[in-house]
C-alpha cells in the first residue's frame, strides 16, 4: 500500500479513538516522516484537526505508561494542561495528579472561532481547574513530587515563573516538561537560560525516546530541577 495512503487510514482510525476521549495505544512510525500538504488532498491530514479534537502533543500509551511508572505514587501536578489529555492518560495508569489551567490561551487558528476561553465544559477529557500556573504551584506544588507542563505557549513567561515558583515552593520537586528546546515554538528564552537539566537519569532518559511527534515538530521530554 502507498505509505501516505496507510498514514492516512491510520491516522482517521486514530481520530476515531480520540473523539471518544480514548488515549491511542500508538502512533505510527511515519507521522514523523511524512509532511502531507493540502494540496494532496486525496491523503491530506490536517494537523490542526487533531490539536483541535485532543492536544499538541502526540499522547500515547507508549510513553505515558512508562512516565507513570516513574512518577509512581508521588503526587503530580500538571499546570497549562489544556483539555487535559496528558493527566487523562497517566490518572488512568494510576497516577495521582490533579491538571489546572487558566483557560486564557487562545485557540491556534481563526478559522475556529474560539479566540479566548474554553467555555463548553464538554471538551475537556479531565477535570481542570481553572487556575493561574503560578497560583497553582502555591496551592499544590507543595505536595507534589513532580509538576508537567507540555506545550507552554510561545514566547509567554508563564513557564520561567513556574520553574521559579517550584523551587520557591517545593525545592525538592521537579519539573517534566515537554515541547521543543531553545529556540524552538514553546515558552521563551528565560526558561530555557534558568532550566536546570538532570541529564544522568537512565529510566527518564529512555522514555524521552518513545516520544513521537508530527514531521517538522521536535518535542522532547526533559527533567529539570
């Protein structure tokens, strides 16, 4: 079968499986390979479509039963989670966690009329708090062992105030984010400067590889302190 032709079918039974809230098992391997543009409209994948339907990350249970497992009975908390996709997935592996955001973002695209808050409750996949990140580690970060953001908006402060708030709050927690490096689409460059990389631990270093992400998009799991 032509190999665009197969990404797309497996993806359209992907997005049956997250329309019902469901985490996907897996993603395929060419998702980071192939780059379909609309043009080719016989097999085109809209990315947006996905971000709209679940998150910017590509959550699976490849990878998220593996962090559940690291994080283990510490209580988490994870802060700008958006529809909570991600707590979704690691509270049903057992994971202690409670997902806040401040619901202030805005949507990544005109075309979908929603320009500031989620206000229909039915897209959440989790219960999220309505909650400022920073306000948020005041009231949870204390208990917590580790604190997860993915995907923080671009060029927004909002993750080097959290970083500092954490040490502030819980020196001994530790933060697991996920998105792009220095210079790439997530928070901005005085989180980066700050960010304390813990680079020697082998059972977090070998699930940063089952991470997948869409061609042209380099997420990365990172630990910092």
């Amino acid at each position: 079968m032509n190999k665009k032709k197969q990404l797309y079918e497996d993806m359209q039974k992907i997005r049956a499986v997250l329309l019902e809230k469901e985490i996907p098992v897996k993603y395929p391997e060419s998702i980071s390979e192939i780059l379909l543009s609309p043009f080719e409209s016989e097999y085109y994948i809209d990315r947006f479509d996905f971000i709209n339907i679940s998150s910017f990350c590509l959550v699976s249970q490849q990878w998220a039963a593996p962090l559940a497992k690291y994080i283990g009975p510490k209580k988490c908390l994870e802060i700008m989670a958006g529809k909570g996709v991600l707590s979704k997935a690691l509270n049903a592996l057992g994971v202690n966690i409670k997902a806040t955001d401040d619901f202030t973002w805005k949507w990544h695209r005109s075309v979908d009329n929603k320009n500031g808050r989620i206000v229909n409750l039915s897209e959440l996949w989790f219960h999220v708090e309505n909650l400022d990140c920073v306000e948020s580690i005041i009231k949870y970060g204390k208990e917590a062992g580790y604190i997860i953001c993915c995907c923080p908006p671009y060029q927004s402060d909002s993750l080097y105030r959290s970083l500092l708030a954490m040490r502030e709050v819980n020196p001994e927690c530790r933060l697991i984010y996920i998105g792009e490096d220095k210079n790439g689409c997530h928070a901005e460059e005085n989180f980066f400067n700050e960010a304390k990389y813990i680079q020697n631990d082998e059972e977090f270093n070998n699930i940063k590889s089952l991470l997948q992400s869409w061609k042209g998009i380099y997420d990365r799991l990172f630990l910092v302190e």
